[in-house]
C-alpha cells in the first residue's frame, strides 16, 4: 500500500513538473517570437503610438528646355508651425504675427488655439518674412524646411509646362503627364505623443528631408516658344479675335519646339484663371480645318494613281449641284489643274477629286495620316478628333474640302510634316531626356516613325503645288518668306453652332498651315485664329503670323535663306545698269525689268573668279560649267530664279 502512495506521488511530481516544463518553454517559445522575430514590428508600433509624423513636401525635379533653360523648378521655402500646447499667450502670439504673415488675427487665435502640439500656420514664407518671425524667437513657434513650385518665365510655355497643386502633385502638362517621374521623395518630421496617445511636443529636427525627383529636358525651345508666342498674340489681337493657338515642330522628327495658345496664364498663380484659359488648346480642342485639309485629299489622290498633276477639272464658276447640296467657292473659277486648285482653295475641285477617289481609298489614306486617332504626344487630355467611319450622302464632297470632320492642331501639324519630310508619318514628342538628380540621363527619347503615308515623289508633288499658295495670286501671299520658298495652305472654316448644332453663319476659323524651307523643309508651323473679326479668311487673319514665326525662328536657327532676297535683288539690278569693263559685264543683253522675287544677273563676260564673288555676295547658287569667261546661263538675265530646275552658267576660254 505504501508503495502504491509513492507511486503515485512520483506519478504526480512528472505530470506537474511536465506541465510547468511545458509552461516554461512556451513562456520562451513566445518570448523569442516578440524580442526576435517580431522585433522591428513591433517596434514600428510602439513608434506610432507614442510618435506622430508630419508629412514635408516633396521635392520635384526641374523642367528644361532643349537648351538647359529652366522653365520649372522647386525651390526651398521655410514653413511656420505652431506647438499650440507652448503657447501661454495665444491672443498676444496672434497680434505679433499677423501683420508680417499677412493674415486676420482671429484667424491665426484660431489656428494657435486647438488641442494638438502641431498645427501648420503658414506655408512657404518668403525668406524675409521667415527671417522676422524666426528672429523674434515666439515660444511655440517653429520652421520646417519644405519645397514650392516656381516657373521663372511665367507665361511662357504654361499649357505645355502645366502646374501643380499644393500637395505638389502635377494638375496640368509634363507635371502631370510625368508626375510619377518628376516627384520626389515625402520629408517628414515627428511629433511626440504620451501614454494616453496626446501630442505633447514637436521633436527638434527633420528626421528626414525631401529629395528631388528626376529632372525632365524638353525638345521645346524658349527662344522659338517665345516667338511663336508673340506673333500670335500680335494676330489675336489684331484681328479681335477670340483665341489662336501655334504650333512649331522639326518637320523630319517630330519634335516640338514651340507649343502655344493665347490667351495663356501665368502657372505660378493658376487660380486666377478660368479652366478654358488652362486648357491645352492645341491639343485637347479639335475643329473642322477646312481648305488646310485639301493637301491631304490631293496628296492621296496622287499617291493612289486616282489623278495626275496635269488633270483638269470643271470648277463650275464657283457653283456646283450636288445631291440636293449646293457647292460654292469663294472665287469663281472655269477649269483648273491639280495644282491650281490648292493655290485657288477651289471646294469644288476638291470634290469632284474626292469622288474620283471614293469612300474607302480616301478614308484610308486619311486614317493612314492619323486623322480620327490620337497622335501619342506627351501631354494628357489629347483630342483624337472625329473622321466617320461611315459615309452617307455628300460626306464624300464635304470632307474632301475639310468639311464634316474634325482634328486637333496637334494632328494636323503632324500629318503636314509628312508631306514636308517626304512621306513618313512620325511621332510628336516633347520629352527629350530624363536626368535623376545627378544629372545622368536614365532615359532618352529618339524620333519614331510611325508609318510611311505617302511615296517621297508624291510628297515633292504636293510641295511644289503648296509652294503656288504664296505665289502671286494664291490665297495665302501674306506668308511668304524674303529669301525662302514656303510651302503652305490656307484655311477658313465654319463653325458648329454649340447651341443650334449647325454651322454659325458668323463665326470662323482662320488657318494657315506651311513648312519652310520648301525644298528642305526643317520646320512645319501650323497657326490657328479662332474667331477673328471683320476679314474672316485664313490667309489674312493666320499667314502674317506664320510668317513671323517662320521668319525669326530661321533666323534665330542660323538656316541661310534657299533664295537670293528683295535686297539681293536690288543690288543685281544695279550691277546689271553699270557700264561694262573687263571684270564685269560685257556687251550683255539688258535684263528685263525685274520684278517681285529673285532674278537671274546678267554674267555675260565675266571671269569665274568674278562669277564666284557676285554669287557670294548675292547668296545666289548656280553650278559653273567650263572655264574661261561666261558665254551662256540660264535663266536669261533678269528672269526670275525659282529654285526649281536647273540654274546655271557655261564658260568658255578667252580668244
């Protein structure tokens, strides 16, 4: 029996001593989990719950322009805290502040009033205002460093820079089309907190400050934007119109070089501003084009074999009978060629092209010109138009001449450069490059074929048929260039009645569209009048301002002029008058009396070396054949150099 006892009682002392071993090891079991494994956890959040963090703004990387010029930058700004539970005299604190912060006392009692140990009073204080409030050494009163958004040029280049909000996230732009790429790291700073979760005070320092984002470099030009800007500011308002946008891009690349819309706003002050004066015009609005849109109609009635340069077509005088539909042209024409019909903006010779075409081979050409789809260029909210899928009726007609369709600037720029560049369809862009904060590239950006449109042949048919546009007699005579050849094409179209849903019989679009140089085109610009006053036409309202750009941003390229100038001429004229001796003229015939445009001197008798000086001094081209003096050229003296064909001057040697 005693035995039985011990028994048991060994029996009992195993199970209680198994059960504490148990107890024991999972005591250490569970203590290792919590101090080793699931250390850094739980030290997170013993941190959250007696640390609070306040979030700095962070930093974005800088906007360039293709010449290193800022356009948008972040610039650091101290920011003005409070620690409300250290302040003993809110009211007095209040009165000391609010006339340098610029801000009603009881709205600064209110913001030094609440039951927190960190409120925001005022964000990035100009660095004299900083200065006093820091100087005055307030209890209660601290400074974070934190970043603002600052664009130096202002106006310049705002819809295609955008903007951002106050968080900063980008709104509008390449702020917003690259926010993730521009946007830099979050600062932040910590509050402390006590065993019941309360705010008791702002630690010292940040504990971590923002860090840039990447920086982005344009293909835009400042220098070209400002141009562009100008110029059709200057149109706007001279013709009382409504608003204008430009376009300037690299007809062989794609690039854009300038981007612009009037009225435009200043980025750093947004707010004061409506959203259709933030609005990206170029390339979120779209319209009908009118005549513009014929080169597209002709190039691909060429490029399909459907007509010949050398066809001719009844215009009808100016009034053509259609499917119930009346056809008019502005100016009454018999019969007129291919050509005559883009320099006189025939509608009726457009049509009846279209219907030689038809449905399916003209829609296809035109979709292939990437009209009816989005181009791709690098700002959001692009417009990707309106090209039917279906044609009823007199579509057909209409749509040839630019009627019944609709396109962004954007598009129509970019399917131009096609033609100018020899038929290639290419991507705009207008990022350049992306550096990180080093200023490395991390990414580059190359021009991008998108498909080819046209052959190189039709594309030079086209040009040259552009070319008669600013010609004596063509609708657009107020873009020519002194010393260029310029391929263009007007345009004035109704339009669409936002109430009545049909076209307005008083408000237009003015358009004139054109590459320079026309043999070797390097720039397509595209200038668009929104409801111009008065003179409607495109030709009158847009061509000034093309020129203008055209103009200064050659000049400012450094592109020599293709042609001998006005005053080139001039000077040729009198060297053709002056008596002949041995080193210039000799026995010549007399010129013809020169008129507007380039003319051909009278070399008869020259020697080569004195051929070669008048043709430096003139900027003239010609090839030399032989040697000796001159005997023969062509053109004759005094007949215009059109730059097409031929120019050139056989010597012969002295008797």
């Amino acid at each position: 029996m005693k035995d039985e006892r011990e028994k048991w009682a060994r029996i009992r002392i195993v199970m209680i001593g198994t059960v504490f071993g148990l107890m024991f090891l999972t005591v250490v079991g569970r203590s290792f989990y919590l101090q080793i494994l699931q250390h850094e956890n739980l030290v997170k959040k013993a941190d959250k719950q007696h640390q609070h963090k306040v979030d700095l703004t962070p930093a974005r990387g800088s906007i360039l322009d293709r010449n290193g010029t800022t356009l948008a930058e972040s610039i650091h700004m101290d920011s003005c805290y409070a620690e409300p539970r250290r302040i003993k005299d809110v009211e007095g604190t209040a009165a000391v502040l609010a006339p340098i912060l610029g801000m009603p006392k009881h709205e600064l009692v209110e913001k030094l009033s609440v039951n927190k140990s960190f409120n925001w009073v005022a964000r990035w204080l100009a660095p004299e205002v900083a200065a006093r409030v820091k100087n005055m050494k307030l209890p209660g009163i601290g400074f974070a460093p934190e970043s603002k958004r600052f664009y130096p040029n202002m106006e310049i280049a705002a819809h295609v820079v955008g903007f951002t909000g106050r968080d900063p996230n980008g709104l509008e732009g390449i702020e917003l089309k690259y926010d993730s790429t521009i946007l830099g790291n979050t600062g932040y700073m910590i509050t402390e907190r006590d065993a019941l979760g309360r705010n008791i005070a702002v630690m010292n320092t940040v504990i971590k400050d923002s860090s840039p984002g990447k920086s982005v470099i344009l293909t835009l030009d400042k220098t070209i934007q400002f141009i562009a800007e100008k110029e059709l500011a200057k149109a706007v308002t001279e013709s009382n119109a409504k608003s204008g946008m430009a376009l300037v891009m690299e007809s062989d690349t794609g690039r854009v070089l300038a981007m612009a819309n009037y009225p435009t706003f200043n980025p750093n002050a947004y707010s004061r501003y409506s959203l259709a004066q933030l609005r990206n015009h170029v390339v979120t609005d779209s319209f009908e084009p009118g005549s513009t849109f014929k080169v597209f109609t002709i190039a691909a009635a060429l490029d399909s074999g459907t007509i010949k340069p050398s066809d001719v077509y009844n215009c009808e005088n100016g009034v053509y009978h259609i499917a119930g539909r009346t056809i008019h042209d502005d100016h009454p024409h018999s019969r007129l060629n291919v050509s005559e019909i883009i320099k006189y903006s025939s509608n009726i010779g457009s049509a009846k092209i279209g219907f030689k075409m038809g449905e399916e081979k003209l829609s296809s050409y035109l979709r292939n010109f990437g009209f009816g789809g989005r181009t791709g260029i690098d700002l959001p909210g692009e417009s990707p138009g309106n090209l039917k899928r279906s044609w009823y009726g007199i579509d057909l007609a209409t749509i040839s001449f630019g009627q019944g369709l609709s396109l962004s600037t954007m598009q129509l720029a970019t399917a131009l450069s096609a033609i100018a560049n020899g038929g290639n369809l290419m991507r705009p862009y207008l990022v350049e490059q992306i550096l990180d904060d080093n200023g490395t590239v991390v990414q580059k950006f190359e021009p991008q074929i998108v498909r080819r449109v046209i052959s190189p042949e039709t594309a030079q048919k086209v040009a040259r048929m552009m070319e008669t546009v600013t010609m004596d007699g063509g609708t657009g005579t107020k873009a020519a260039l002194d010393g260029f050849r310029v391929a263009g094409k007007t345009g004035t179209a109704q339009k669409v009645d936002s109430v009545t849903r049909t076209y307005s019989p008083s408000k237009r679009i003015g358009s004139f569209v054109g590459f320079v140089p026309a043999e070797k085109p390097k720039l397509t610009i595209a200038v668009i009048i929104d409801e111009p006053q008065g003179i409607k036409y495109g030709g009158v309202v847009a061509a000034p301002a093309f020129r203008g750009i055209a103009q200064n941003s050659l000049a400012y390229l450094k592109i020599q002029p293709t042609v001998p100038t006005k005053a080139a001429s001039k000077q040729v004229e009198a060297t053709t008058a002056t008596p002949p001796t041995d080193e210039s003229l000799s026995d010549g015939d007399n010129p013809e009396t020169p008129g507007e445009g380039e003319v051909m001197p009278n070399f008869k008798g020259m020697s080569m070396r004195r051929v070669l000086q008048v043709m430096e001094k003139r900027n003239i081209n010609i090839k030399l054949l032989g040697s000796g003096r001159a005997a023969e050229q062509s053109p004759p003296p005094g007949h215009r150099i059109q730059g097409i064909g031929e120019v050139w001057i056989k010597f012969t040697p002295s008797a």
